[in-house]
C-alpha cells in the first residue's frame, strides 16, 4: 500500500493529465484512504483489480477504512475550472467511512461519508466499467458521495450499506447521468437504499434499479424512496428505458414496496417519465409516458428478470459484472424502442431483437441459420454421396436442444 510502484506513490507522483494503468491482477488492501488530487486516470482494463478497505482483521469491518476521496481543487475555488478524473474497471469492495465528523460543518470530511468514494467540490468524474461492492458509511452513500458532475456507466452498486442514506450512492448539488448501471440489494437506515438525489439534476438511462431495502434503522421521517429518492429545489430526475421495481421500505413491523419518492413533484423537485421504463405498481414511479409499463411487484424476479449473477463483461472491472437478465419472455425484452444506448452494462450490441430492451442488460438471443450441401453433385444411380447439413448461430447467446427438420431431395 505504499513505496515505489504502489497506487498510492503512483498517485503522488503523477503530472496532471497522465494515466496510471496496471501491470498484473492485484487487490489493494488499503491502511488509510487514497487521495486523488489532480486531474487523471486511473484504468484497472484488462487486469482485475480490487481495491479494499479491509486491510486490517479480514472479513472484520470494524477497522475497515474508506477507500477514496476525489478533491482536485478547493471547494471555495473557480467552479469553472476543468479537472476531469476518470476511473475505469475498478472493483471497490469492503470501504467503509466511518469517522465522526458531521458533513454539515465545513464541507464533507473524507471518512465521513461515501464508503468507497467520497467526491468532494466541483469535481468532473467519470467512472465506467466499475464495481462497487461491500462499502458502507455512518452517514451517507454506502459507495459514493459525490458532488459536482458525474457520469456513471456499465457499473453495479451491490450489497452496500448507508447509516442514512443513499445505500449505494449520494449525490448533493451534482449533475448526474445513470447509464447502464445496475443497483441492486443495497440498504439503508434511512432514505434511499439505492441512490439518494439531493439538490441534484439527474438522468437514469437504461438503468436497473431494484431489491434495495431502506429505513432498517427506522430512521426515515416516512416512506421516501427506497430505490430513487430526489430531493432539493426546482432540479429534475428523468427516468428513461430503465426498471425500477422491487425496492422496499420497512416501517418497524412490515415492509411496504417503496420504488421512488411519493413526493416528487412538491415545487421543489420533479421527477419526470422519459418513456420505455417498466417501474412496479404502487411504487411511487410516474408512470407517465405511454410507452411505460407498470408490473406486479411480486412478479418482478418471476417474469422479467432473474436473480443478480456475475456474468462475462467486455471491458469491465476483472471482466466480469454482477447483473440481473431478462427473461426471455420478459415484459422488458423489445419495449425500449430502437433509440438506445449502443452496448449494454455487459457491451453487448442493442438491440438484440427487434427493439432495444428496457434496463442496463439486453437480452442475448441466438440467430441460427441452417445450409445444405450434396457432393458430388452427379453421381451414377446406387452411388454414394455426403449430404451436409450445417448449422450456424451469428448471435450472441447459446443455442441449445436445437432441432433440425429436412426434407430430402425427391430421388435420394
């Protein structure tokens, strides 16, 4: 965790602009969190690298620390100042930012909030290709707290926990673009197990938002959006061919399905159906758009997708990515029109069908096509001949139990 050739001396010794890459599969097992402190990459392609929190008793969270703060200029300094930071195919697993300062007074303190990643000032991130699993915080965003711009694609929020809100990520005055992301089995103490929007403009794009769990500590004022909560003044949150279903709220005794803010739309924010999403009934969601759906809450891991599970991912953090996939007869296969996202989570080409699906995951579908050939092709009656029958599949999913039905050649 420290010395020449380690991230953290990488991290220091870097000029504004440059890429640190990854020679071999390594996980980072951290004392203390790293600081991103100028404009840079950091691209874990092609290797599987972890960073971790737990670096002191394996698998005892009680000295866990959290894993990385992005302060690349003072928060009270020109906004206008561009200094992107990009991370890419990283895995952040077992953060945990559990320091008692309160975020309120002087700006967030680093090992307050954000498990895995605290992005503090007006800080340009993009992260892709990542996984955040494991993290949690005292306070806010489980993974992430982040303020500024962020654009998050082909990443998955899983199994993180926050304190009061945001189980799998916090942002306060951001502008946010969700894209082909995946948050599932996040909790909460409070709001939000999946993503909490606080004075934030926002946009959910082929995203899966389901099975997150908020208000265990019972520390929610009342039922506020287990799966998206989107809060502040005059800013807006549009949902556009992404599900959000399944995500729960419990109020001491019982749990209640609880997918979006019931109170959206107050005069202070809005949350706007951007059309082609699939969102659970009695939700809290505006099913809006006519080209929205609404499903059975007790219906959603029965007929439109199947349990999370780790799947091959082009490009991803290890190449791999945890995802939940449709069903084949899954109201969300073809419903997303044919105006998508390129790839998938996973960088699967969309559309597979004849439309796009709704949510971060298409479904992969097998296209057979069958050819004939006879040799020779003039024999002499009673001769032998080789009649060949070749099976192609040109999709990206397996086809198995195929069946083929011939008719000979009249004579043969």
């Amino acid at each position: 965790d420290s010395g020449d050739g380690s991230l953290r001396q990488a991290l220091l010794d870097i000029c504004a602009g440059s890429t640190i890459t990854f020679a071999d599969d390594f996980t980072i097992y951290l004392d203390a969190y790293l600081t991103v402190g100028r404009s840079m990459t950091i691209d874990g392609s092609g290797v599987d690298l972890i960073l971790s929190g737990d670096a002191g008793v394996l698998d005892d969270d009680s000295d866990n620390v959290s894993i990385m703060i992005i302060e690349t200029q003072d928060p009270y300094d020109d906004q206008d100042l561009e200094r992107p930071v990009t991370l890419n195919a990283l895995t952040f697993a077992d953060g945990y930012a559990q320091a008692e300062e309160d975020p309120m007074y002087d700006g967030v303190t680093a090992g307050f909030a954000g498990g895995a990643l605290l992005v503090r000032g007006y800080e340009n991130l993009t992260l892709s290709n990542s996984t955040f699993r494991n993290n949690q915080s005292v306070s806010q965003g489980g993974a992430i707290y982040g303020e500024g711009t962020m654009e998050i694609d082909n990443s998955t929020f899983v199994g993180n926990y926050a304190e009061w809100d945001g189980g799998a990520m916090t942002t306060y005055v951001a502008d946010v673009t969700l894209r082909n992301s995946t948050m599932s089995n996040n909790t909460s103490g409070g709001d939000a197990a999946g993503y909490m929007a606080i004075t934030s403009d926002v946009a959910i794009i082929n995203s899966t938002i389901v099975s997150n769990t908020a208000n265990l500590l019972e520390e929610a004022l009342d039922e506020s959006g287990a799966g998206l909560n989107h809060s502040g003044y005059r800013l807006s949150a549009t949902i556009e061919r992404s599900i959000i279903a399944g995500n729960r709220w419990y109020d001491g005794a019982t749990y209640r399905w609880d997918d979006c803010d019931p109170n959206l739309g107050d005069g202070f924010s809005v949350t706007i159906d951007g059309g082609y999403n699939l969102f659970g009934a009695d939700g809290g969601c505006p099913a809006d758009a006519d080209t929205t759906q609404e499903i059975e809450q007790t219906t959603l891991f029965t007929t439109v997708l199947a349990a999370l599970d780790v799947v091959s991912a082009t490009g991803s953090a290890g190449g791999i990515a945890y995802v939940h996939t449709p069903y084949n007869d899954s109201p969300a296969v073809d419903a997303a029109g044919s105006d998508c996202e390129a790839t998938d989570q996973r960088g699967l080409s969309r559309p597979q069908g004849d439309a796009c699906d709704i949510g971060a995951v298409e479904m992969a579908v097998a296209e057979l096509s069958v050819t004939t050939s006879v040799t020779p092709t003039a024999v002499a009656a009673g001769d032998p001949i080789t009649y060949t029958v070749t099976v192609t599949n040109e999709g990206s999913a397996a086809a198995t139990d195929v069946v083929i039905t011939l008719t000979l050649p009249s004579g043969v």
